[in-house]
C-alpha cells in the first residue's frame, strides 16, 4: 500500500513538475526581473508562485464541477491536453518559449509593467493552459481520496521547488550557464512530449472502448 502510494505520489510530482518546467522559465524571470533589486526580484517570485499554485491547486479542486457544467469527459481533456502539451513540447525542443504559454512580444511589452507577477509569470509562465489541463485530468483519472490528496501535495511540493529556483534563479543561471538552460529545456520537452503521447493515447484509447 505505501510502495504503491509513493509510486503514485513520484509518477504525479514527476508530470506536475515536467509540465510546470519551472527551470525552463528561468531565462524568461530573469529577463523581465533584470532592472529590479534583489529584494524586488524575489517579491515578484513570491507573489508569482504563490498565485500560480492557487490557481492549479483551484482547477484541481473544481475541475470535475467544471468538465460536468460543460458535459466533457476526462478522456476529452486527456485528448485535447495531450495535444496542448505536444504543442510546448516541440518548442521546447527547439529550446524556444511557447507560444501557447508566452511569446516574444508579450514578455517586451511586460518589462516596464509593475504587475508581471500576474501576468506573464504567474500566469500562464508557471501555471498556464498545459499545467491547468494536466491537474484536472490527474484529479479526474482518480477515485480514492488518498491520491486526490497526493496529487494536492505533488502540485504544493511543486510549486514550493519553484519559488527556490526562482529565488536562487541568477545564480542557477551563472551556474548552469545559458547553454546549460537549453539544453535542459530541450530535455524537459522531450519529457513532456513523452508525457503528451501517453495522454493523448489513453484519451483515444478509452473513448473508443465506450463507443464499442
């Protein structure tokens, strides 16, 4: 029983963290957060990370009330989310920020605004469309309170590792380097690309075991 909850709670922090890819974000924060002071910097990250994990952590609690309002299945979302997340994968790969997460202009527009932590960084950097859909479907392919638990712990155990690496980004970057950034970005994407095949192959899977 505990082997197989750990086993769940590594296979769920796993995919919550590889979607979040929080280290990937970190050419992004240190760039719009590049004029600030230290102590600035490190606000923002606070504020930033603790709006987006409300934000995935409220998804994964209404989630299912949501896919019930608009009658959508799980295996709906695993469908049209495994594709989502194929979409940042293949940019990441390229080591290029996602256009479904942030694009070029909209990080440009946001150095001068007061307000980046919410957007673009809380959300959708840390928490956008890919991290939404992935906790409501984790949360949907659950039936035990026990794993609805561990999911909630998987995504603040997440989110709390982002807020150090964001903390600590300018010296993650002085350490790993710029081209150590990318090529862990394109790690991270393959990863998740990995992760999107698997979704979106269990969505087509069982939607067709209900029509037969």
């Amino acid at each position: 029983m505990i082997a197989d909850s750990l086993g769940f709670f590594i296979y769920t922090f796993t995919t919550i963290f590889v979607v979040v890819s929080p280290i990937s974000a970190v050419v992004t924060f240190i760039s719009l957060t590049s004029k600030m002071t230290h102590e600035n910097k490190n606000e923002i990250a606070k504020k930033a990370v603790t709006l987006a994990c409300f934000i995935a952590l409220f998804f994964a609690i209404t989630g299912s009330v949501i896919l019930n309002l608009f009658s959508i299945s799980v295996d709906s979302l695993r469908v049209a989310g495994g594709i989502l997340l194929f979409s940042i994968a293949f940019d990441m790969m390229h080591a290029k920020i996602s256009g479904e997460s942030i694009t070029e202009e909209e990080i440009s527009q946001s150095q001068e605004r007061e307000d980046i932590w919410v957007f673009p960084i809380g959300l959708p950097l840390l928490t956008g469309p890919g991290t939404i859909s992935t906790v409501i479907v984790l949360m949907g392919g659950t039936q035990t309170i026990e794993q609805k638990i561990i999911i909630l712990v998987a995504i603040i155990l997440t989110f709390i590792i982002s807020l150090y690496i964001f903390l600590f980004s300018r010296r993650i970057h002085k350490l790993i380097g710029y081209n150590g950034m990318l090529v862990f970005t394109r790690l991270m994407g393959l990863l998740l690309a990995a992760l999107a095949v698997d979704l979106t192959a269990r969505g087509i899977i069982d939607i067709f075991k209900l029509t037969i």
